[in-house]
C-alpha cells in the first residue's frame, strides 16, 4: 500500500521540483477569531486541527515542522514514507523537539499482498508503525487493508481480520489506536476493499477489538446517505477524522480539494460530530495533483482558512 503513494510521488515530483512557483498575493488570508464568546464556544475546535503532511507533499519532514510551526498548525499528522526518509529515530527526535503535537500515524497496510509485499512482512513493518506512533504519543495510526486482489471476499476478509486482530493486541499494550479507512470505490483497485461506511462497520464487528475504530474521511463518506445523522450511532467508533472535500464525482485518485471548496456537508459533518461528543483530531489530508504544485507555504494557508469554514 505505501508503495503505491511511493511510486506516484516519485513519478509526480520530479516533473514539478525544478518548476518555479510564484507566490498569490490573491489567496485569502486566514484570520484567526478575536477573543469573544464564539471564539471560546469554538476553542476546543481550532485546537484540535491537525495538517497532515501528504498535504505538503515536495517538502521534506524539516520543512514540514519548521513551516507548521510558523504557520501556527496545533498538530501534525505523520506520513510514515516521510519518517522512514528521514531516518525513523532521527526523526522522532526533530518531530519531539518541534513542539507540535502529532494527531496520527499514517498509514500501513496492504495485507491482500496486491503490491507484492507478503503478509508477514507487511504485518512486521505494521507492528514497527505502531511503537514509534506510541514513542510520538500519537493517538493513532491509520490503517489501510489493500485492494481485493483477486481473493474471494472471505478470504480477503479473513487475511485482514486476522491481520488486525493480531496488530490490535499490540496497540492496546502502546495505548496506541488503529483507524481502519474506508475509501471511495474509485479507491478499490489500488487501495482498500472497504468502500463505504457499512463495509468498515462490518469489518470492525468482524475484528471485535476496542483498539480498533474508524478513521472517517469526509472525502470519502461525506455523501453517503444519511451519514450526518448516523453520526450520533457511530460516534464511540471513530478514532480520527480526515477532512477533504471534491467539485463533483471523483475522476482519479487525487483530484481531492480543500474543505469548504466543494460540493461536501463538511461544516453539517463536523457541527454533528461535536454535537454527539467527538473530541478527536481533524486532519486535513488532501490529494491532489493541482494543489500539490503550488507553493506550500500559501497551500498552509487556505488549509487554515478551510478549517475556519468548517468550524460549527
């Protein structure tokens, strides 16, 4: 599973490392609320927004926490393709002298074998996954199952029941929590099986572990049908949200866009969400080619206007 983001980026990058960026004197400003009563209605909101680093995606992990630092971004989420360039253990150390907190872990995965890797080794660098996420005191570590890849469906369900089963053992002894994803079937050939909010609920019964709950992409299941109001069903489930939104039906894998820019219920999503007791992360997590190519330092900011739009 990480070898196919791998793959994409080193596809992707080279063909915009050397381009020159100008910077948008157009883009709007984030303007952060003034003390009042909305402000601390809203408080707990704007602190528990999270930015993660397959936003700014051409950066390496000592632009990313030198410029979320700047940028005054609560929290990080960590891209474990990032860690690993940057040496696991020299970068827990740069990320734990950053002061930023660290939302998630993400991702691992892929135990239907469709790249190549076998199930052993995928579930060994899963198990590595999460102590360093405990080392980060990240909360959680984003999981993945892989495409079906030719398996019956119960046999793709038993390899991840059993996969996550034996990794949530582990997690409960970090206090570290696994967020399973379900993705938007255009998703399916390359990512996961799981491709709507009921197929994740089945397979989270199925796995039957309190170390393991929902990671819920508003990208992902943010038009499913009735999926505001399930929320209040399903809220001791979910271990993160990842906000993403898109214009309209989703053409390839990264034509994601910011929240707020689409067509997406986000703010309704969100205001539910707080309304039914969630006080987890919201990490914005975007794909998408076009806003890869700008400049991140003004991409961080429309993601801080973006979570202004979504605050309730």
């Amino acid at each position: 599973m990480f070898q196919q983001f791998l793959s994409f980026r080193d596809q992707f990058a080279p063909s915009i490392s050397n381009a020159k960026f100008k910077t948008s004197n157009s883009l709007e400003a984030p303007v952060w609320p003034d003390a009042s009563a909305d402000v601390l209605r809203s408080d707990s909101f704007l602190h528990r927004l999270a930015l993660n680093q397959l936003v700014t995606v051409r950066w390496t992990l000592d632009e990313d926490l030198e410029a979320y630092r700047e940028k005054s971004i609560p929290a990080i989420g960590v891209s474990w393709r990032k860690l690993c360039e940057s040496g696991v253990q020299q970068g827990i150390r740069k990320i734990q002298r950053s002061g930023l907190a660290v939302s998630n872990l993400s991702w691992v995965g892929g135990f239907t074998g469709q790249h190549g890797y076998g199930l052993r080794e995928t579930i060994l660098e899963a198990r590595r996954a999460i102590r360093v996420a405990a080392q980060l005191r990240a909360e959680s570590v984003t999981v993945i199952t892989g495409a079906q890849n030719r398996h019956i469906d119960s046999h793709a369900c038993r390899l991840v029941t059993q996969s996550m089963r034996e990794l949530a053992e582990l997690a409960a002894i970090y206090n570290v929590k696994l967020a399973l994803q379900p993705m938007h079937a255009i998703y399916a050939q390359n990512w996961t099986f799981l491709q709507s909010l009921d197929d994740a609920l089945e397979m989270l019964d199925r796995i039957d572990h309190p170390s393991v709950g929902l990671a819920l992409g508003t990208y992902h299941l943010g038009e499913e049908d009735k999926v505001i109001e399930r929320v209040r069903d399903i809220i001791d489930r979910i271990v993160i949200v990842q906000l993403a939104d898109r214009r309209c039906s989703p053409k390839n894998e990264n034509d994601q866009c910011l929240p707020g820019e689409g067509v997406l219920p986000i703010r309704a999503l969100v205001a539910s969400l707080e309304a039914h007791g969630y006080d987890g992360w919201y990490q914005t997590e975007v794909w998408s080619q076009d806003l890869w190519k700008l400049d991140h330092h003004d991409l961080i900011d429309r993601c801080r206007t973006a979570h202004l739009r979504c605050m309730p």
